[in-house]
C-alpha cells in the first residue's frame, strides 16, 4: 500500500514539474515549447493570426516568458500573439516577414528587437512598449497605423527602405529626438510624429520625391501642406510659409510653446491639429474655409480667432478651450456636435448663418449670455445645456425643432422670444430646470393658446403674446425707426398683410396715405416741416395702432 502512494506521488511531482518548465503544442504548421522561462516556436511558414488574446495557445503562460526565439523558417507573428506579455524581455526573429496587429502591444518590459527580415509591421503591433529604446528594421517596406504608439523610451529609429509610414505610428514616442525619412518613402500619414515632446529634427533625405524639410519641419515636396512640426522645437512664434494651404492632422499636436501662429494663406486645417497647444493665446486664418475635427482641442489659454471666412468647422474643434471669449463665425451654416464644449468664458456667439445647431455644440458654456441665430432651423440634443448665464434667447421663426435638453439647466434664463407662430417641436426636457415660473415666454400674437398646449413649452406659466421685431416684444403692430427723423423713415411690421398707412400733423390734417403689403416700408419725408407727427396703421382684419414721430 505504501509502496502504490509512493508511486502515486512520483507521478504526480513528475507531471507538476513537467508543468512547470516544459509545456507545448502546436499551431498551424508551427511547433511551440515553453522551458524555463524560454517560449521557442519551430516549423516552416505562417503563425496563425488570432482573433483575440484568449485564442493565442501560450496565452495562459504569458506571465512566465521572459525570451522568446522564432526558429528560422517562422515567417509572420499573427495577430495578438504576444499581447500583454508584461514580463517578455527579448525576441528573436531571424526570419520573420510580417508582424500582425496589436502583436505585441503593452509588452512594457520589451528592451530591444532586431527584425532584420520584417517587411510589414501591421497596426498597434508595439503598441506601448514603454521600455523599448531602439528598433533597426533595415527592410520594412510598410510600417501601420500606430505600431509604435506611445514607446515612450524610444531614442533610435532605423528605417531605411520604408515606403509607406501610416497614421500614428510613433505618436507619443517622447524621447524621440530626430528620425530620418528616407529617399524610399512615398506616403507618410497623418500625425506619424505627433507628440513626441522632445523632437526637434525631421530629416528628409534630398532625393525623396514626395517629401521636404525645412528647419526640421515636415512638409509634402511643393510646400503646400504642412505635416508635422516637432513638438520639441521651443519657438514661440511661427510664420507658416506663404505656399502653405493646408495644415495637416496632427501637425502642431502637443506643441506647448507657441503663443501666436501667422497662417496668411491656410485653407483649411486639418483635425486634431493644434490639440494641447497650451501656450498659444491668439489665431488668426483669414482665409481658412474648413477647421477640422478638434482642431484646436484643449488649447486651454486661447483666447481669440479670427474665422471671418469659415464655413466649415467640424465637430469638438474647440472642446475644452477654457479661455475662449466670444464667437463670430458669420459664414458657418452648420454649428458641429461638441464644438464648443466647455468653452466656459464664451460670453457670445454671433452665428448668422446657421441653420443647425448640433448635440452639445455650446455644452457648458457657462458665461454664454447673448447667442444671435436668426436664421437656425434645429437645435439639437443638449446643444446649450448648462449654459447657466444665458438670460435671453430669441428662437426665430425658422426654428421648427428644439431637441430633448437643449436649454436644459439654463437656470439664468429670464425670457425666451420665440418668432414662430407654430410652436417649435420640443419636449419635456428641452427646457429641463429653466426656471418656467418666473421666466417669460414671448411668442407671436394670436399663438399663445398654441404654445400653452404644446410639449415642452405649456410649462412655462408666463406666456406673453405680442409682436416681435429686431429682437424685441412690440405690443402693437409696427414699429417706426429712426425717431426723431430728418429724411428716411422705416415702418417695420411682422407680416406682409395688406395695411393703410395714414400720417396726420399736430392739427389732426391728414399728411399723406397710402397702402402697403411689405414688412419693411420706407417713407421720405424730408419735404415735412419740423414738428410732431402720427402715423395711423389699419390692418386687413380693422386692428389699428397709432405712432408719434418727431421731424427734425
């Protein structure tokens, strides 16, 4: 009996020692073993991509390799394949061809490889490999989309026959000081070097035919866009070259130095551009037609811009920029979602031309007190929530749709101008936690029943009917300007119905009569004499009003 448990024990020591410095499979054609600490992989041709980290069969021992060997005749690392290896110190690859994605992202502790075979290095494949300081890849051809996204310790790149260099690839690499574009290279993608807070030195090679460098900065070969300014360079100001039309994605990403840019020819400019430009205070685009998407995202000291010929600004453009004071982009038809969320200083915004006010376009704009939109159709969801100064807002009579929340915690809110006879679709929560019993809600004479019963506006309890011209309630059905008067007199009214005019002198004697069908009517009456005067006005339906004018 004592003898069958001995035997029993052996056993099982045997199998956990196995276990322990011995384990393996296979996977495809390849061969895999695990001993002492060592994952070596043998066979001829392709390693399997993998679908996710729990496919990849050495997955479950990941926490106990430390190397890793690719015998000769292994010719690609699929996809994951050593992902999350958080232990993994060296890899050798003699004769690896491809790398697949995300192959060995967050290996934080991975120091140095040599690929001397790699031709394609495919997306995220060292990812956050923080601990890896050199990479000599003498014959990749094509490096994707962030492959070495944020390596932070990353000091030494060799890449001499690259071609194609594919969106992020070394975002973030911060020790990154120079790197060299090689003759070969033919498509470099946006924002490759973005963030690499202490380069200073893009080098490009002087028979490369699509790129050029200037003092370090990256430009395509007829310096007509801009792509990458190193965010190391300590300049305070910078004159973007007169044959410059367009500033790239990611071109100044991170650039903390600079407080003021000149673009005197810039179109347009690309998204994320400008994010995290801390120390700039000042933009001026004269002649920029499209801002992109974040494209000045967190510039938390900006103060000003000038974007007087804008008619594009893509969504979150201007997320996050604290300082910002006002707005006046005269041009912009449609206000993007989240573009200025939490622009907290904004005081006012001048949008004449909008017609769409998108999802958090001003979310949090907490000094917002004046918005001038007359000819906007929608506002959407929560586009001016938690605007909590914004005492006045005037709803033209385009405006047919006000989303769920979109004024919702304006507690400020003192009076609301709506011009539209037809109330505006809205809901319960488009005005959630305005103050409904003290603020007045202004609509256009003979709507107030209509508003009364209409979601999200028979809350408020002060409905107040009149007409509503240039901004403000008029309880009669014109108005006169200028008053006093030398030679032009304006009669404005809230429709084109048919109306008499008749202008009486001091002594009752009719002046002059006559018809009208036009909201705007301009009468001369240079020829009066100086005194005090009194227009009449009849409407179609008998309602009549009277005005005193001065003539001067």
């Amino acid at each position: 009996m004592k003898k069958i448990k001995f035997l029993l024990l052996l056993i099982i020591a045997l199998f956990s020692i196995e276990s322990t410095f011995a384990q393996g499979g296979t996977t495809g054609p390849l061969t895999w073993v695990i001993n002492n600490g060592t994952l070596t992989i043998t066979g001829e041709g392709e390693m399997p991509d993998y679908d996710w980290y729990n496919d990849v069969p050495w997955f479950t021992y990941r926490d106990t390799i430390i190397s890793i060997i690719l015998e000769n005749g292994v010719t690609t690392i699929g996809n994951y394949a050593f992902s999350g290896f958080s232990n993994l110190i060296s890899v050798e690859m003699p004769s690896i061809l491809s790398i697949g994605n995300m192959a060995f992202d967050d290996c934080y502790n991975l120091l140095s490889l040599e690929m001397p075979s790699v031709i394609t290095i495919e997306k995220d494949a060292f990812f956050y490999c923080r601990s890896l300081s050199i990479i000599d890849i003498p014959n990749a051809k094509t490096i994707k989309g962030s492959a070495f996204r944020r390596c932070d310790n990353l000091v030494s790149v060799n890449m001499p026959s690259v071609i194609n260099i594919e969106e992020l690839a070394f975002f973030l690499c911060e020790r990154l000081v120079s790197v060299d574009i090689p003759s070969t290279t033919t498509n470099i993608g946006e924002g490759v070097f973005a963030g690499c807070s202490n380069l200073t030195t893009i080098n490009v090679n002087s028979n490369n035919s699509e790129y050029v460098s200037e003092d370090g900065i990256l430009f395509n070969r007829s310096k007509t866009e801009l792509l990458q300014y190193p965010a190391g360079i300590k300049d305070t100001s910078y004159i973007i070259p007169n044959t410059v039309k367009t500033i790239g994605g990611f071109a100044f990403y991170g650039v903390a130095e600079i407080v003021h840019f000149d673009m005197p020819n810039v179109e347009i400019i690309g998204n994320w551009a400008f994010v995290a430009c801390h120390g700039l205070t000042s933009v001026n685009i004269p002649n920029v037609i499209k801002v992109g998407e974040l494209a000045f995202g967190s510039c938390i000291n900006l103060v000003s811009v000038n974007m007087e010929n804008v008619t594009i600004i893509k969504k979150s453009a201007f997320l996050n920029c604290f300082n910002l004071l006002s707005i006046d982009i005269p041009n912009v038809i449609s206000v993007e979602q989240g573009t200025f969320f939490d622009c907290a200083k904004i005081s006012t915004v001048n949008i004449p031309n909008a017609t769409i006010v998108k999802d958090n376009a001003f979310y949090c704009c907490y000094n917002l007190t004046s918005v001038n939109m007359p000819n906007v159709i929608t506002i959407e969801h929560s586009a001016f929530q938690v605007c909590l100064n914004l005492n006045s807002v005037m709803i033209p009579d385009k405006t047919t749709s006000i989303g769920h929340m979109s004024f919702a915690k304006c507690k400020g809110l003192k009076q609301i101008i709506s011009q539209n006879t037809t109330p505006p679709d809205a809901t319960y929560y488009s005005f959630y936690e305005v103050p409904v019993n003290t603020c007045i809600l202004y609509v256009p004479t003979g709507s107030k029943e209509a508003y009364s019963k209409a979601d999200g506006w028979k809350e408020f309890i002060n409905i107040v009917e009149g007409y509503i011209i240039n901004d403000k309630v008029i309880n009669t059905l014109f108005t006169i300007y200028p008053n006093p008067v030398s030679k032009l007199l304006t009669i404005h009214r809230s429709n084109s119905e048919k109306a008499k005019v008749e202008i009486y002198n001091l002594n009752g004697s009719l002046v002059k009569v006559f018809e009208t069908n036009s909201e705007k009517t301009e009468i001369n009456v240079s020829e009066f004499s100086s005194g005090v005067y009194f227009i009449r006005l009849v409407d179609g339906n008998g309602k009549m009003d009277v005005e005193k004018i001065i003539k001067f």
